[in-house]
C-alpha cells in the first residue's frame, strides 16, 4: 500500500470532514477547516492520500519554538495499517525540518490507540489537564516530544 503525504489544501476539506464527521463526537466545522488551511498563518495540516483518496490527516499550530498537534484521524476503514503512523511522522519530519524541537498535544486519558501511537514515535506523558474535554469531562494527557 502506498501512502503519499502532502500539505492539505482548501479543495481537500470536503472530503477530509467526512472523516473528521465519522470519527469525533464534537467535529470541527468545514468553516473551522476553511479558517486553519486559509487564514491561520500558524497553522500547517496535511493529509495522507492512499489510491488517490484521503484515508488521513493531522494538522499542526506552530507557536514559536512549539509544534501543537491538534488533531489527527484516519479514515475508520484504513486504521491499523501504518497511515496514523505515516502522518504523525509526516509532522515530527516538518518540524524537524522547520526548527521546531519540541512538539505538544493534548489527548484523552482512555484513548489508549492514540496514546500509544504517540509513545511509539517519542512522545512521553507530561501532565494532566483534569476535564480538559467538555463533551464528557474526560481528562486530558499531555505529551511532548523535545528533541534531545
Ligand atoms: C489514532 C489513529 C490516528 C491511529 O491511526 P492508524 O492508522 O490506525 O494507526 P497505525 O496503523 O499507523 O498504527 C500506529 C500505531 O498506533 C497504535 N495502534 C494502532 N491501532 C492500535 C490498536 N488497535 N490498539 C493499540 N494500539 C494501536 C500502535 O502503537 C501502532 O503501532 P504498531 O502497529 O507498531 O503497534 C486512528 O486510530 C484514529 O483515527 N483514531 C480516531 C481519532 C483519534 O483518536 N485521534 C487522535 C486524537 S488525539
């Protein structure tokens, strides 16, 4: 399976808030989309393309010497075949790339899939924002991954 990673572009949302829609409980708007890929200078997302059609995207704040991940998901029927991976790469490579040492992210404590995914590519626990989720209360981990 080939996956292509590149920089998601307006054209893409459509398409990517099938996703978003499939997988949150409290989904991003397109106009939220619409404002990150076209207003926010901050913000960098990408999407990762298997046989031409969107299977993933994660997107990226930068503030300063900080990357803030601020969501990732892959397409329910792709998961468990190395596209989460290839995205959370894709970001870790564009930072690397763009002097961004360290990057942060906040995810749900019973998350276990992504926490794990997140430990596999560096990231380590860091704290604890108690009810950080409004939908359910749930806490929130907070990881980074500095660059030693
Ligand atoms: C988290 C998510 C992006 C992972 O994407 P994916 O394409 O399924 O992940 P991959 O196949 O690339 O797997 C990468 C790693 O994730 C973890 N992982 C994936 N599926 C897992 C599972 N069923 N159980 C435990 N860990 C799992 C593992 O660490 C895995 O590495 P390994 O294969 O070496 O064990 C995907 O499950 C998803 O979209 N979840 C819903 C949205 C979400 O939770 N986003 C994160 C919000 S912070």
């Amino acid at each position: 399976m080939k996956i292509i990673l590149r920089e998601m572009t307006k054209e893409d949302i459509k398409e990517v808030l099938e996703i978003e829609k499939a997988t949150f409980s409290s989904p991003w708007s397109e106009d939220s989309f619409q404002k990150e890929i076209v207003e926010n200078v901050l913000a960098m997302y990408i999407v990762a393309e298997v046989d031409n059609k969107i299977a993933g995207y994660g997107g990226l704040w930068k503030i300063l010497d900080e990357g803030h991940i601020t969501n990732i998901a892959v397409q329910k029927d792709s998961r468990g075949k190395g596209i989460g991976d290839a995205i959370v790469m894709g970001i870790v490579d564009y930072c690397e790339k763009n002097r961004i040492p360290n990057i942060t992210l906040e995810v749900r404590e019973s998350n276990t899939v992504a926490r794990s995914l997140y430990k596999k590519h560096g990231f380590i626990d860091a704290g604890k924002r108690p009810g950080y989720y409004s939908d359910t209360k749930e806490d929130a981990i907070i990881m980074w991954r500095k660059r030693s």
